[in-house]
C-alpha cells in the first residue's frame, strides 16, 4: 500500500524554532523538505533528522526562487535574534519581503497552505497592554529594529493581499519570545545570553534598569500552536498571538536563571539598546477560542529543561 504523507516545506528549518518543528512534523509521518541558508541555523540542529528517508535538507536562500512541490509551506526563514538580524539589515529586510513574495508566489503556483512566522515586534513598544491581535503597534520605521519589524510588517501586509488578491489559504501567527534548546549560545537573546554567563561563572549582563518585561514561550508550546494553526478551519487566516502569557522582568529572569544554576554570577547592569520595548504580553483570548491552544510548560521547568541542553555543549 502506498502511505500518501503530506509534503511539507519548513524554511529556516534548521534554525531553533525550524528545527524542533521538523522533527515533531516527521514524528507525525510528513514529508519533509527543510529549506536552510545557515546564516544563523546550523547543520547540527537537523543532524538527528538526516537518516529519515522523509526527511529532505536543501540549501537554499529564500530571496531566490524555489521550485518544489508541497501540500503546506511555514515560512520561519529570517533571523530572529536582535543580534543577528542587525548583523545585515539589509539582507534581513529582503529575506522578510523578498523571502515571503517567492513563498508566496510557491505557493499560489502549488495552491498549498502557508503559514507565515511574524511577530510580536510588529507591535513595537506598545501602548496597549497586553497586546490583542487588533493593536496596530507602535514601531518606529527607521531604527535599528526597524529592518526586522518593518520586514515582518510588510510580510503580513503580502499575506494578507496574497489572500485578498488570490484567494490563497494563509496562515499568520505573531510569535512572542520563545526559548528551549538548540537556541544559538552565542545569539544575543536574553534566556541563552542569561544560562551561558551564568553556567560559565560570568557576569549576567542586564540591559537598563531589568524592569523591562517580556513572556517567554517554551519551544515545543510553540511548535504546537504552529501545527495547530496550519491545520485549523480556512476562515482562521489570523492573525493569532502564540505566546505564554506570564510576564517576567529581565531581573526575574536572571535570579530564576542563577537559581537553577546554582551560579554565583554577579549581576552587571549596561545600556539599553535603542527601541527595546518596555513590556510585552500577549492576549491569546481568540488564539485560545480558535485553536483551542494554551501553552502548558511554566517559566520554571522550561528553564531546567534548556539549562540541561546549555550544559551539554557550554564549556
Ligand atoms: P533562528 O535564527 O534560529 O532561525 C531562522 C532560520 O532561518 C535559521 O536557520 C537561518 O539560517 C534561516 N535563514 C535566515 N535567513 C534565511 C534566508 N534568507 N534563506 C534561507 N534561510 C534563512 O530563529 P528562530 O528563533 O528559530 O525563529 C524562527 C522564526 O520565528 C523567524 O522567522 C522569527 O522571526 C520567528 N520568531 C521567533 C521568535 C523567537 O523568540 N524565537 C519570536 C518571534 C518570531
Ligand atoms: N516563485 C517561486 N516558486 C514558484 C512560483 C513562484 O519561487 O513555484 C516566485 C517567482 O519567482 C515570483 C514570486 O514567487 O517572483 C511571486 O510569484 P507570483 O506568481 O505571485 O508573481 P509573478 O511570477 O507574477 O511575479
Ligand atoms: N537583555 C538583557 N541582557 C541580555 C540580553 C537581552 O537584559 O544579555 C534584555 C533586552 O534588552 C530586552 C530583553 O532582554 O529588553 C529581551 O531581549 P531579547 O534580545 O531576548 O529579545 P527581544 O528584545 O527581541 O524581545
């Protein structure tokens, strides 16, 4: 008998999110074709996969055309770590709209599913607190984020014409801060930044004053809203938030992260960049009205889980 599995393109697929995403799609019997450049994902995150006759690693940089033929395409390509997207700005702009328009395009020509991986800095440093999926953010169009947030702008804005203008079954989530294993040691964020000095006897570098918040999502959380979404009814296009609503200041996070440790790191307060948002929460009332989805690991576990991973590979 032969088993038709769903063909399923993941761009960014050997990135953090990416990686844990293939690996619960092909848990799942999919086809999976992961597409990858490596700018900030690795050979390592997908190693694992590789021996899976359904599991398919192209490089590939998505500013370019691709040609494959699928069922569903989640677009996660694009560099999400302050860090790394400000490395290149202009590249990251074209990878958010360059990037979305040949997906896009692949996906009118297969008239497969896309979903696309937008944001929560779409809403910038908001004033409406917590953020509902009809606050239009306030985001500052020539900072240094700017290349990232207006990049993910533009993107939905494409979704959402691509939709209107061809009729395309889209899919767009607004991601909040998400952490687990495989996230970069060296990526900037603030959960590994936080776990690597404190595992190392470093000092923990706090940006400003620590007051600032943000809500941390565990990875697999994450990976099931996403599979929830593409899967949910037409009409749900989005956009939906995917997040873990309990809200941390920086200085929360850093004693939970040295508590876990057992690290004596001291604590060194340095400047805040430029736009960083004050706080940040999602509101998934409609998420969890549509997908029937709420995250289920707390702050706490998440972070033992991802402090055992950081152990293994920090010297
Ligand atoms: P990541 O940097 O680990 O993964 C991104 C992947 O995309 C990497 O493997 C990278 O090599 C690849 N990539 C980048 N530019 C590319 C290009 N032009 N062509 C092909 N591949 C390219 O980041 P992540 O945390 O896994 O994020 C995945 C997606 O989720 C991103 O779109 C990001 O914007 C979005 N997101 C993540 C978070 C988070 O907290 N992790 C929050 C909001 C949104
Ligand atoms: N595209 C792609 N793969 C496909 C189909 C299209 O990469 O299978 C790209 C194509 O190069 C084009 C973009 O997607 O630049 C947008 O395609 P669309 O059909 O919307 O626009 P058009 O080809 O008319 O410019
Ligand atoms: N941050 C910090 N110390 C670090 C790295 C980040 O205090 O070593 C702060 C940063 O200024 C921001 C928050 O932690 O207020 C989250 O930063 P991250 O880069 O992880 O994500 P984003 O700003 O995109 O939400």
């Amino acid at each position: 008998m032969v088993i038709m599995k769903k063909r399923i393109l993941v761009t960014g697929g050997a990135g953090f999110v990416g990686s844990h995403l293939c690996e619960r799609l092909l848990r799942e019997e999919n086809d999976v074709v992961c597409v990858d450049n490596y700018f900030t994902g690795s050979k390592e995150n997908i190693a694992h996969l590789l021996s899976n006759p359904y599991f398919e690693a192209v490089r590939h940089e998505i500013t370019f055309p691709l040609y494959v033929e699928v069922d569903q395409i989640y677009n996660l390509a694009c560099p999400a770590s302050p860090v790394h997207y400000q490395m290149d700005p202009v590249q990251t702009t074209k990878t958010s709209v360059i990037g979305a328009i040949n997906m896009l395009g692949l996906a009118k020509r297969t008239k497969a599913r896309i979903l696309q991986a937008s944001t929560s800095e779409v809403y910038g440093d908001p004033e409406v607190h917590p953020q509902t999926e009809d606050y239009w953010g306030r985001v500052n169009p020539i900072g240094i984020r700017s290349c990232y947030d207006e990049g993910k702008r533009c993107a939905e804005t494409l979704f959402f014409d691509y939709y209107r203008q061809y009729q395309l079954p889209i899919k767009v989530v607004r991601i909040f801060n998400t952490y687990g294993p495989r996230m970069h040691p060296n990526d900037g964020r603030v959960v590994s930044n936080f776990i690597v000095q404190a595992l190392r006897g470093e000092d923990i570098t706090i940006y400003g004053s620590g007051q600032q918040t943000r809500s941390f999502c565990y990875v697999d959380d994450l990976v099931d809203g996403l599979i929830r979404m593409m899967n949910s009814a037409a009409e749900t296009t989005g956009p939906l938030n995917l997040g873990n609503p309990g809200e941390f200041t920086m200085l929360e996070l850093a004693e939970k992260v040295l508590h876990f440790t057992r690290s004596t790191s001291k604590l060194v307060f340095l400047p805040l960049p430029q736009d960083d948002p004050r706080q940040r929460q999602p509101d998934i009332s409609r998420t969890r009205a549509k997908l029937d989805w709420s995250p289920k690991v707390e702050l706490d576990e998440g972070l033992q889980k991802t402090i055992a991973y950081f152990k293994n590979i920090v010297g």
